[in-house]
C-alpha cells in the first residue's frame, strides 16, 4: 500500500467497496447496489488492483482496499455508529 496512489476508482467501483464496506456477502451487496452478484465480485477485483491490495490474502483485502479508498477521499468515512458512547460513557 505504499508508493504513489494507483488510478481512482470509476464511480461504480467506488458505489460497490461503499456498500461491501460493512463486510457483507456479495449477493447482499448486489441486491445493495442493484446488479448481479458476478457484476459485484468484477468491481470489487478491479477495485483491489487499483487500490494496489490485489496481492493481500482474500481476507484482508477487502478492509485495506475500504481503508485506502476512504483515506484517499474515494468512499465517504464510515458512518456514526448507532448507540456510540458518549464522552462521559467513555471515561
């Protein structure tokens, strides 16, 4: 994940990392996202090589491929997590 960013993601690829962010089963993010689930598995494999994390093992790739998108401004930062701590519970 070091050196010079790759290409950004086209606005599809960038739609499908969004909605798998939460690690979901790929027919889940496709009913997400409205397409096919072969259609999901593509975008996100593109996905993984422009992100450059295509050479990770299966499980790991998903969550660096969400930590670099959102780090470089190509995916929105996760959302507020319902029934987060407040600072007072956090101390």
């Amino acid at each position: 994940m070091s050196g010079p960013p790759r290409m950004p993601l086209t606005r599809r690829q960038a739609a499908v990392l969004e909605a798998a962010a939460d690690g979901a089963p790929l027919a889940v993010v496709a009913a997400r996202v409205g397409i096919r689930r072969e259609h999901v598995a593509a975008r996100l494999s593109e996905a993984y090589k422009r992100l450059d994390v295509a050479w990770m093992e299966r499980g790991e790739r998903r969550a660096a491929a969400v930590r670099v998108a959102r780090k470089r401004g190509l995916i929105p930062p996760a959302a507020a997590l319902d029934g987060a701590r407040t600072p007072q519970e956090a101390v």
